[in-house]
C-alpha cells in the first residue's frame, strides 16, 4: 500500500486512503513458497534490479538477519532487457 501511496499517475496517487482504491501503474511485490525456508518473488516494475533486491534484502533481514536474496538468473534480467527480475529469498 505505501509503495502505491508514494506514487502517481497522471497527477493522482496510485492508492487513496479516503476511498481504499488501489490503481495499477508500477507493479506489485509478491512471494511464492518454493521450499520450507524458501520463497521466490518475480518483480516486473520500472525500478532497476539492485532497488528491487535492497528492498527484498532488508525486508527479510527485518525477520530473519541470517536471510540471503539471490538474483536467479541473471541474463534473464531488467538489466538486459527481460521485463522482470527473479529473486530467491532463504532463511
């Protein structure tokens, strides 16, 4: 919610707390369970692959400071053109 709060398109905030409307515009952050202490998030958003992995980063070290993110395949990457970026979280 506040990563849509702090954003606009054509003007007006991607979400208004008045109404709770969430309009769509730069994407979302979400997770997959894939293993017992592992989960992967797929982030197709316009931010660059490193933002998108410090916010991965300090969000699991907010639970767990011995959690790793690792950037799953690499040529399949923003950096070289791919519309999303792949990250696997364990802990």
């Amino acid at each position: 919610m506040a990563y849509h709060l702090n954003h606009r398109r054509q003007g007006r905030p991607l979400f208004e707390p008045e109404t709770g409307s969430m309009r769509e515009g730069i994407g979302h952050y979400g997770f997959e369970q894939v293993g017992a202490r592992r989960v992967r998030s797929r982030c197709e958003n316009p931010y660059p692959c490193d933002f998108d992995l410090g916010i991965l980063t300090a969000i699991a070290r907010r639970f767990e400071r011995t959690s790793y993110v690792a950037h799953l395949d690499e040529q399949q990457c923003r950096k070289h053109g791919a519309e999303a970026c792949t990250y696997e979280v364990t802990w």
